[in-house]
C-alpha cells in the first residue's frame, strides 16, 4: 500500500499511472497535508511517498509527525522534493525520512525504491487469514474514496481539476505566495473559434478537441511548478507557483505553438486551418489584503485582449 501525499493532482495521476503497472501495489492518494497523519493512520500504507512543500505545511513538520506517532513511527518516508540539494536531503534524512527522491522520479526507480522499503516493513508485520481480509476490504473502501475524490476535485471530460478545485488550490496557493513573498502567475487559455467548430464537426467532436488541448496542457507543463484546471466551456487555466512574468510567458508561447502543432484541422476557422488558442496571463507578487481575484481579472482581461488582436496569441497583462 503506497500513500502519496502531495497537493498536485498533476503529480498524484503521474504516479498513480506508473503504480498501475503492479497488480500488488495497492495506491492512495491524499492532496491536503493537514489530512496526512489521520489518512497514513487510517490506511497503513507500507511506504509515504511526502512532498516537501505543500500549502500551509512544511513537509518535514509531517515528516516528524509520522515518527511520532506509534501508529506511523515504523511506516518508510520517501520524501519527494523538486530540489536535489544536499542541505535538503539531510535536512529531510533528520526528520525520518528513510529515502529522498527528486520528482519526478523515472518509473523504474520508483517501483524499485517503493518495493525495497515495502518489502523490509512488512518482514516486521505478522500477517494472517484475517488480517488479508481486512487489506481486501481496505483496498475496495480505498478505491471507491480515490474514484469519489477524483469526481470531487477532477473535470469529468478532460481529466484536469475543475473549477471548483481550481477556486481551492488558487487560495491556498495566494495565501503561501504572500507569505513567502514569492511570485505567482496565471495563464487563462481558450479555444479559438470553438463554436464554430462544434457547429461544423459536431460537439463529440468538440470533446475530443478539449481532451486532447487538456493532454497537451498536461504534457507541456507537467514538470513545471503548474497546477491545470477547467474553467469552464472550453476555457482553460494554469496557476504557475514561484513563477515569474518571463517564464510565464515562456511556458504560455510554448503552450500556444504545441496546440497549433497538433494541426486539427478546422473549417470554420477565420484564424487558422488549424485548431489554435489564444491566452492572456498576469503575474504579481501578492501582498497582505490583496485577492487573488485579481489576479484572475488580471488574466482573462488580457485574454480578451489576445482575442482582440487576432487570436492565437499570448498577451500578457501589464
């Protein structure tokens, strides 16, 4: 039973798609760190995989909390950190952890360092018929609340967080930004000429088209610090955390050219042959009393701005 414990749901599939290779892993996932402990006490995982930096917690605050508390004090710590510094890592070593790994790591050296922890904590655990049953029903109980979490917090359609989800993570990210007095940005994107295209193609069609603008959005900014969300219809947005303008603007050109790449065609188009989107992004260092509002303002108002302009464009806000 592995625990994931990260606030990046982006993360959370990534790992849950290379464990789903082995049919005796089983896997849990738990995006607030508040709910960690309680959830590790709950589950008995055999191994923690515990991000480092998540909103409002420091990860190896949770770290000694796992080691103190007798239901979670033996269970293996993989800590998964996006800095591979030797400060950190020992840092991480004085807390409990039992492994560090930069995220994200290859499959292969997942699974490996996951099976070699597993197996050297379940050599403790005595294990019979009963205790079997038990892990069985876990495994459905758990499996049932990660499929409820994932409808909860995930858009049906494209598999990105929803609009909901977005509102959250927005907050709480706003809130550590102010804090750390680091930079945070947004990128609002959407489908050019979308109507048309469902009006000639039909909205199955459309569907595909979102799904796969969602794939690229994954894809182009998976290993960035970005969390990916549905706003609503065929409009998308990407919070960047400690990401300033140029980067920003950076990963949004990148993100434009990648759609327009794809080459789906589309007729009804005045723009391109091609399918294409527009995006508008801001950036800001928030400070106390400001709301992340604007931010979102801030963002859309520059979208409109690139669709103004012609479309297929970034415009970023000034």
């Amino acid at each position: 039973m592995v625990l994931l414990v990260d606030d990046q749901l982006l993360v959370g599939e990534s790992v849950r798609i290379m464990l789903g290779s082995q049919p005796h892993m089983e896997f849990h996932y738990c995006p607030d760190a508040i709910d960690a402990l309680r959830t590790a006490k709950e589950v008995r995982p055999t191994v923690i995989l515990q991000d480092l930096v998540m909103p409002g917690v420091n990860g190896l605050d949770l770290v000694r909390q796992y080691r103190a508390d007798p239901a979670t004090s033996s269970i293996p710590i993989i800590v998964l950190s996006s800095k591979e510094e030797a400060a950190v890592k020992n840092e991480a070593f004085k807390a409990g952890a039992n492994d560090y790994l930069v995220k994200l790591p290859h499959e292969v050296e997942l699974i490996a360092r996951i099976n070699y922890h597993s197996k050297s904590y379940l050599n403790q655990l005595q294990r019979d018929d009963a205790y079997r049953a038990l892990r069985e029903s876990q495994r459905q109980l758990l499996e049932m609340n990660f499929q409820l979490q994932r409808l909860t917090n995930l858009d049906g359609l494209t598999g990105l967080s929803n609009r909901r989800h977005f509102d959250q993570h927005m907050e709480a990210e706003w809130k550590r930004a102010i804090r750390s007095q680091t930079p945070i940005s947004l990128l609002m994107l959407d489908v050019d000429h979308f109507k048309s295209y469902n009006d000639t193609r039909g909205h199955l069609a459309g569907d595909e088209v979102l799904k796969t603008i969602a794939t690229t959005i994954q894809q182009t900014c998976l290993r960035s610090s970005g969390t990916a969300a549905r706003f609503g219809g065929e409009e998308f947005a990407l919070i960047l955390t400690a990401t300033d303008m140029s980067e920003s603007e950076r990963l949004g050109e990148q993100l434009r050219r990648n759609v327009e790449a794809l080459q789906i065609p589309h007729g009804g188009s005045d723009t391109s042959p091609f399918v294409t989107v527009s995006l508008g992004g801001a950036s800001t260092i928030p400070q106390e009393g400001d709301a992340f509002l604007r931010l979102v303002d801030a963002a859309d108002k520059a979208l409109y701005r690139a669709k103004e302009a012609g479309r297929n464009r970034l415009v970023f806000s000034e």
